[in-house]
C-alpha cells in the first residue's frame, strides 16, 4: 500500500521488500520493533532465517505478515518471531506451503504489484464459493489453472484466458462479476493487521 496510508496506521520508517541482510542491518540501525511484511525472492537473496534469529537474540521485536514476513513467521515464530494474520496461519498449519505462493512482480520505482499473487486468488475463489458465485469445482478447477502460470504472469485476465474452453462459460462469467463487485486483497488486508499489531508493540514499548 502507499506509505502515506501505511503511515495512518502507524508512524515508522517505511523501507523496499526486505533483501537478504536488511533485517540484521535494521536490528544494527537500532531498531527496537521490525514487522517484516515483503521481501525479495527470485530477483536476489532473500531475508535469512539466521539474521531474524540473531535481531531477535539482540532482543528486537520480529513481526511478519503477508508475504515474505508471514513465510518467515511461520517458519521463525517458535524462536520469537510473531506472526499475524490469515496467510501466516495458513502457512503455519500447512494449508499453503510453496513460496510462490505470495511472490509477484512490482514496479521497481513505485513498488506497485504487476501480477497477482496465487494466496489471493485462492482467497476470492474461496469467497467466491462461500458466497455462492461458484461451486467448489469451479474453484478447484481454477486454482489448478492458476497454479500451472509461473508467478510473473499470473492475473485474474490470463487466468480467464487461460480457463476458456476448460470451465464452463457461463461459470467464469459469475467470477469475473464476483471480481468486479467482490474482490479482497488478503495480502493488503494481512499487512494492514500486521501494522496495527505493530502499532500496539510499539505503545507498550513505549516508542510511539
């Protein structure tokens, strides 16, 4: 999201998707409260386990969420590091376990996404069905179709592209109204808990 919206919710300094090395430079920086929330994967070497280990011995505050951060957290939490929010618990208890499961593109100067992740895609697919949009075959079929782009190229269009001739029209039809009318952002929703959750750490720490 926007720094200025992120900043609404807690007033911090806002840094790029996390490389390998910034958590620890961070903890060096002087950083008593990090939340770990995107994070390199395929352009360049990602956050190491033995750096959020060794912020944390440094007694720093570790949160994760949404993408890097909540693939982190569920792997980091039984050492400290805290996780929030709906895609950390699914990765946490198994439901989701491949990393390109979060990962997309983004603009390198305004970092906004250019491809759509594969967590949030299962996540209005599922929606989409408790709602009754679709039915849960629909949905499988989709995700499965989803799931078979390279991350890069995944979207809601290349999926609908990629699903004609192979899901019954009229089905993808009642999706794409769902998008228009129905679409989450669970990635987006997960980072906003995180910051919120951060913003509490930060008042018992006293820092805000």
């Amino acid at each position: 999201m926007p720094h200025d919206e992120a900043r609404s919710i807690l007033d911090a300094d806002y840094r790029p998707p996390a490389r390998r090395g910034d958590v620890l430079a961070a903890a060096r920086d002087g950083a008593d409260l990090i939340c770990l929330i995107d994070g390199v994967f395929f352009q360049d070497s990602s956050v190491a386990h033995k750096e959020i280990l060794e912020a944390l011995r440094m007694g720093v505050r570790v949160i994760g969420a949404s993408s890097m951060g909540a693939l982190r957290a569920a792997e980091m939490d039984v050492y400290g590091m805290e996780g929030v929010g709906e895609i950390y618990r699914a990765y946490r208890s198994g439901e989701i376990v491949a990393d390109d499961e979060v990962a997309l593109v983004f603009d390198p100067v305004t970092l906004a996404p250019l491809s759509e992740p594969l967590v949030n895609i299962r996540h209005n697919l599922r929606l989409a069905v408790s709602e009754g949009w679709i039915d849960k075959q629909t949905a499988a079929d989709l995700l499965d179709i989803a799931r078979s782009r390279y991350f890069p190229s995944r979207s809601y269009e290349n999926l609908m592209k990629d699903a004609a001739g192979r899901v019954p029209e009229e089905k993808l039809l009642q999706f794409r109204r769902f998008l228009e009318s129905r679409r989450a952002d669970l990635k987006r929703e997960d980072a906003i808990r995180a910051l919120r959750r951060a913003a509490e750490v930060a008042r018992e720490l006293q820092l805000q």
